[in-house]
C-alpha cells in the first residue's frame, strides 16, 4: 500500500519489485551497480520509499531488459 507524506505518494521496495515484476535482490543489485539511481526518500525505519515516477522508470527498464533477453 502506497504511503502518502505531504501529498507525494511513495511506494516501498515490496510494492516496486511487485509492479515492476522484479525480485528484491534484483531491484537491490540495479541500486547497487547504479543501473537504477539511489533514492533520496526513507521512512522513520531506514526504508526506501520511490516515487511514482522512480517507479515508472524502474518498470521501464524491467521492460527494457525484458526486450533485450527476448523475453517480450
């Protein structure tokens, strides 16, 4: 369930690797080697929290990927 804090909705990492239908290791991995840029949002625990559009952009890139394997 997305998080709403001063009207931004924010997705956490489960909820990301569900829509972009990536695993977390996967999503940790992109972060890691800067395929997908860090986020700058953390909740009160420490937690990443992507925006819509870090979200829109993570999805493209599974998309992307996804072509490049010939998986689509």
């Amino acid at each position: 369930m997305p998080v709403v804090v001063n009207d931004q909705t924010y997705y956490r990492t489960a909820e990301v690797c569900r829509i972009a239908g990536i695993s977390r290791s996967t999503l940790f991995r992109w972060l890691r080697e800067g395929i997908v840029c860090d986020i700058a949002y953390r909740d009160w625990r420490g937690w990443r929290l992507f925006t819509t559009e870090q979200v829109e952009n993570i999805r493209l890139k599974t998309n992307y990927v996804a072509a490049m394997d010939g998986r689509t």
